[in-house]
C-alpha cells in the first residue's frame, strides 16, 4: 500500500458536459468589453463608446466638476481644467475594473447596460452621516446641581 496522495483527473469528478466545455474555452480570450469614456477635445461634452454608443454633453454649474454614473455601480469624477483638459477619477468602485488614463477611463465589464452625465454633487460622492437619536426621547432627565 503506498502512502503517496492518491491524485483524481478532473474529469471524473464532474459530468461529461461539463468537462468538454471548460477545456474548450481554454486558450480564448473571454473580453469583458465594458466602456471607454473619454472626453472630446476642446469642447466640454464625452464620447462613450463600448457596450454604451453616445456623446453626452457635460452638465456644470460654477464647478468644473461633473459626475459619470454607470450600470455597473461605477461612480466617476471627472474635471476640467483651464484649457478644457479632462481628467477623471474614481469616487466608488463598482463590479467592473476600472483603468484612468489621461482624459479617458476604461471600464471593463460584460453588459453594461446604461451611462449618465450629470452636474457635480458633494452629498452623493459624501453622504452625511445619520444624525443621532436621542436614547431615550420620552423621558426628561432633571439634572440638579447641590
């Protein structure tokens, strides 16, 4: 009897069906196609190309802030600089990688179904905090000082 761990092949733990088809894919890329978002020069609108075709312009108000919402829960600010040059950075992860370069970020996820442009908001990229509750509302406490 030898002591050497016995070593089972993969397929004979899983069904036949199974087996054929997870060695198929192996040697193919499987690309997640996700979005590029990249700002157009000179102008203050952004082309999103990828699972999403469209040219949004860029909402702002005194701020040269915007902000980028996608279906994957990605959250993204973008800004602009003086000579109209864009640069994005991320203010919540969502399920797809995120990749910034300079004036465009990539974000690699399969089926991303919808993107929005919208004005700059510092209580969506920082929520307040819940304010606190008092411990006991119904009872008055009387302090007295002897």
């Amino acid at each position: 009897m030898s002591s050497a761990p016995s070593i089972l092949p993969i397929e004979s733990l899983l069904p036949r069906s199974y087996v054929h088809h997870m060695f198929s894919c192996v040697g193919k890329a499987i690309l997640a196609m996700g979005v590029k978002i990249e700002a157009i020069p000179d102008s203050v609108r952004v082309r999103i190309t990828g699972d999403v075709e469209t040219v949004i312009s860029v909402p702002y108000d005194d701020d040269d802030r915007f902000m980028v919402g996608l279906s994957d829960g990605t959250l993204l600010i973008g800004s602009y600089d003086d000579a109209l040059r864009c640069e994005f950075d991320v203010a919540r992860y969502g399920a797809g990688f995120v990749q910034i370069e300079r004036g465009a970020a990539k974000i690699e996820w399969r089926g991303i179904e919808w993107a929005t442009v919208s004005a700059y908001d510092a209580n969506i990229v920082e929520p307040a905090g819940p304010e606190p509750m008092p411990l006991f509302p119904d009872v008055e406490i009387e302090c007295s000082i002897n």
